[in-house]
C-alpha cells in the first residue's frame, strides 16, 4: 500500500516536473528498433490486426477466448490446501534436507511432533499425574502415535508440556489424522476432563492446520470485500452499471484462471522437473488469498486504463466500434509492455527454493500473462462489441452518481476518425 501511494504520488509530481525539464530531449536515448512496433499514429503494429479479427467476427471471439479461460480454470475446482512440509518445501539436493531425511528415517516422528500443553494449579497432584498417564497409554493404543512421549514441566509446576510423536511428516494427512484424534478424543478424554486444568494441542502440526484453516474463513470475507469495493469504484468512475459488472466478471476469470494453472502444476505436477519441486500435496494456504487480491489490483489496473480511453473517445463522438477499436489499438503495446515487465519480475519467484514462493511466481505470472492478452486483447474488445451502446447503460435512479473525469473529454487530440462534439 505504501509503495503504490508513493508511486502515485511521484507520478503527479516528480514525473511531471522532469518530463517538463527533459522537454523533446526525452526520446534522444530511445531504444533501436523497438520503435517500429508502433505506426505512425501510434496504433501497436502487433495488437492492430489482433483486434480488428476480434471486432470483425466479436461472438466467435468471445466464445473461444471464454472457452478457453473457462477450460484454464477447470482444474480450481481440485483445488486442494495443503501446507507443504521441510522435505518438500525445498529441493532434495539441500545438505539440511538430506540430514532431515535420515533423521525421519532414524526416528519418524520426532521430528515435528504434537505438543499437549496442560496448565494447572499444581500439575505433580494425582488426579493430573493420571490424567497424563491416561493420555500416553491411548496414544500408544490409537497405532496414530509412537514413542518416545516425554514430559517436561516448569519450575513452579502449573505448567507441563507432553510431547508425542505422531505420524506422518506433519502435513500429510496421516498427521492431520493424528491431530484430529487427539484434540478430539484422547485429550477431552484424558487432561482435557480435568475440572480445574486447561488443556491444548499445538506444535508444527496443528499451527500450520490451524493456519490453514484461518485462511479459509477469511477467504471468503477477502473476496467480499474487494468484489465490492472495485464495482462501487468502477461504478462512480464509468457511470456504468454493464462496465462495473463487467470488470468483476472479466477480473474472475483471469484470477480462475491462474488458480487453475496452480492446480495443474503444482498438484498435477505439469512442468514439476522444469521448476525443480517434487511436493505435488496441494497450494500453500496463504497463496490463493494473496494472488487474488494482487492479480484483482492488477486487473483493474489494466482495464481502467483501457476503459479509460475508449470512453474518452467515445464521449467526443465516435461509434462504439470506432472507441473500442482505437481504445484498445492505443493501449495495447503500454499494457503488454507492462505485462511483460510483471512476468519477468514475478518469474523471479518461481526459481527460488521455498514452495510456496514457486506458487506465487508461477500464479502471479500465468495471471498477468492472461490477463494482458486473452482478457484485454480479446475477451474485452469482443464483449464490448457485441453490447455496443448497452456498455454504458445507468438507471434513472443512479443518475445521481457524480461525473468523474474518466467520463468527460480529456483535453488530448481527437482521434483519427472521430468528430469532436459538445458535452
């Protein structure tokens, strides 16, 4: 948040104030050949003919770039949350994993065990002492725990921590089974039915359980809230209840999207040997909720830039074809050149060792690449096509909405084509 306000801040103040000193000095330093991407009036030479097939034949566009989003998200729906253990967070060929495998190998279990944690007024009294006892023989008993159980207790004796082997690697669901059995059955059965003592579970095990449960119930809070928020904006912005709508759905898609590459990579294991991981168990609990509150922020980004300049052009009197065509002609090479940038940037992640750093890599890059080709280039173009004048549709009982400066004229040149009328 801080970054993005200082970003913003510094565009309207220090970009301005050097452009203005630079003057036509600017471009002295362009870079070769990069130019001829673009005509003379500024239209992409790549993006321009993309863009006239799509508006040529826009149902046929949108009903394949659609399908072909709609298939890319498929695989969300296994969507699977797993917290991904030491040996598979991190390549094999670490000395530090290669040491914890024999040690798991030597003593399974121990390695991340279960803490039963019992606090009491005096845990050495006889009721506590065999309400322990009774906890480490239905341990031995469940076949879910093994040995050794040992018992440690503070100074003053209010506090004593048992720790119990379980099995598993403590994320695999043989752990997860361990967990539930003893914060379900053995410890309400055992300390947990002491009148006067308090009693829990934790360790590795049931913190990153518990963790991954948090994540899910505020999921859906996350997403609430941001869904609602960026259509009130979009709303006030465009005066447009089809275009508020419409960013909301086209944004889904492109998060759907990305999360169904996750699934396919990293719990079908599609391009696992390129990525250098063997840990196919499911997606970090804390990379969906990120990704999709990033991926939403870029999104909107790209389509109100876009939106942007097709309003203008069509609030000075072109068709609406005339505005989507140039619209999206005219930003297509900033915002694939943007893009480009984010994938290289966030391609970055994905190399690094830790899991889940591949995961948020790999969405954030699979996302913003959709994102800036099939969504904006295609999917936009040919929706706001085929709705023509309906894109800017407003009830009578929202006229009241202020008019914001993304639906009056700018002040820039009229477009090719496009006559200039009063507002």
């Amino acid at each position: 948040m801080i970054v993005v306000a200082v970003a913003m801040l510094g565009s309207l103040t220090v970009l301005p104030a050097l452009l203005s000193k630079l003057g036509d000095r600017v471009d002295r330093l362009h870079v070769p050949l990069v130019g001829r991407l673009r005509r003379d009036d500024g239209e992409g030479r790549i993006w321009g003919p993309i863009v006239d097939r799509v508006l040529r034949r826009p149902l046929l566009s949108a009903l394949v770039s659609g399908g072909l989003l709609l298939a890319l998200a498929a695989p969300a729906l296994q969507l699977r949350i797993a917290t991904p253990g030491p040996e598979a967070a991190f390549p094999k060929s670490l000395d530090i994993i290669k040491t914890y495998d024999r040690m798991q190998q030597a003593f399974p279990g121990t390695a991340l065990p279960a803490n039963i944690v019992v606090k009491a007024q005096n845990v050495n009294t006889p009721a506590v002492r065999n309400a322990i006892a009774q906890l480490e023989r239905r341990a031995r008993e469940s076949g879910q725990m093994g040995e050794p159980i040992t018992l440690d207790v503070n100074k003053s004796a209010t506090v004593a921590n048992i720790t119990v082997p379980i099995a598993g690697t403590g994320t695999d669901p043989a752990s997860n089974t361990a967990l539930a059995e003893l914060r379900n059955e053995i410890v309400p059965a055992t300390v947990g039915a002491l009148p006067s003592a308090e009693a829990g579970v934790t360790g590795l095990t049931a913190e990153w359980r518990d963790q991954g449960d948090q994540m899910k119930s505020w999921l859906p809070l996350v997403v609430g809230f941001v869904l609602l928020f960026a259509f009130a904006l979009m709303l006030v912005a465009f005066r447009s209840l089809v275009i508020a709508a419409k960013a909301i759905v086209l944004n889904l898609l492109s998060v759907a999207a990305a999360y169904g590459v996750l699934v396919l990579v990293f719990q079908h294991g599609v391009g696992k040997g390129l990525l250098g991981f063997s840990e196919t168990g499911g997606i970090s609990p804390v990379v969906p909720l990120l990704l999709f509150v990033i991926l939403f922020g870029l999104s909107m980004d790209y389509h109100v830039f876009i939106l942007s300049r097709i309003r203008e052009t069509f609030d000075r009197g072109a068709s609406m074809d005339d505005a989507v065509s140039y619209g999206i002609k005219s930003t297509a090479g900033v915002v694939t050149s943007a893009a480009i940038v984010m994938v290289a940037v966030f391609s970055v992640f994905a190399a690094l060792s830790l899991l889940m750093f591949k995961q948020f890599g790999v969405g954030l890059a699979a996302a913003v690449l959709i994102d800036a080709t099939i969504v904006r280039a295609v999917l936009l173009p040919a929706s706001m096509k085929l709705l023509g004048d309906w894109n800017w549709y407003l009830p009578r009982w929202l006229q009241w909405l202020p008019r914001s400066g993304l639906s009056e004229v700018a002040a820039s040149p009229t477009p090719p084509g496009t006559q200039p009328v009063s507002i």
